[in-house]
C-alpha cells in the first residue's frame, strides 16, 4: 500500500510540474512574439517618420499623385490630394508579412 500511494503521488507532482513547465513555455513565448512585434511597429514608425520629412522636404506637388518608396519588408506610399489652400497628403507605412500599418495625414501649405 506504501508503494502505491507513493507512486500515485509522484505521479501527480510531476503532473503538476509539466503542467507549470507548459505555462511557464507559453508565457516566454508570447513575450518574444510581443517583443517582435514592438521591433516591427518602432521600425514601422521610423519609416513613417522618414516619409513625412521627406514629404515636407520636396518643393512641387501638383505634379504628384502617389510616391512609393522601395523596400522588402514594408510598403511605403503617400497620397496627394490638392485641396483649396493646401495639399493633403496620407502617408501609410504597412508591412509585408505581418498585421502592422501605420499612418498619418498631413497638410502643406500651397
């Protein structure tokens, strides 16, 4: 009976500890895939960042419809649309491969 009951209680500790074992995978798991996803949004920001400064830093704009920069993991564009006094321009930063898309809309004076 002594066997028993110490078998049947070790069976339940280790039990116990793989179920901890698990949580504890899971958890270091989802922090690194949050990790990466805040590497992909600040990178995705800088980007966003560039374009407005670059946006801002050219000259002419009634000539420009969609200016679309190159680059293998994100998708840079800015829209132009002339409006009365000004032109309105949406910049949108996306990524390729993952579900992170930023934008912003400025407005430049004519």
């Amino acid at each position: 009976m002594k066997k028993a009951f110490t078998l049947f209680s070790v069976l339940i500790l280790l039990f116990i500890f793989s179920i901890l074992a698990v949580k504890i995978y899971e958890t270091k798991t989802i922090n690194s895939i949050n990790i990466v996803n805040k590497y992909k949004y600040i990178q995705a920001k800088n980007h966003l960042m560039f374009l407005e400064e670059y946006v801002k830093s050219l000259s002419d704009y009634s000539s420009l419809e969609k200016l679309t920069i190159d680059d293998e993991n994100y998708s840079i564009n800015a829209y132009v649309q002339e409006e009365l006094n000004s032109y309105k321009i949406e910049l949108i930063v996306k990524a390729n491969e993952d579900n992170i898309r930023v934008q912003r809309v400025i407005s430049v004076s004519k």
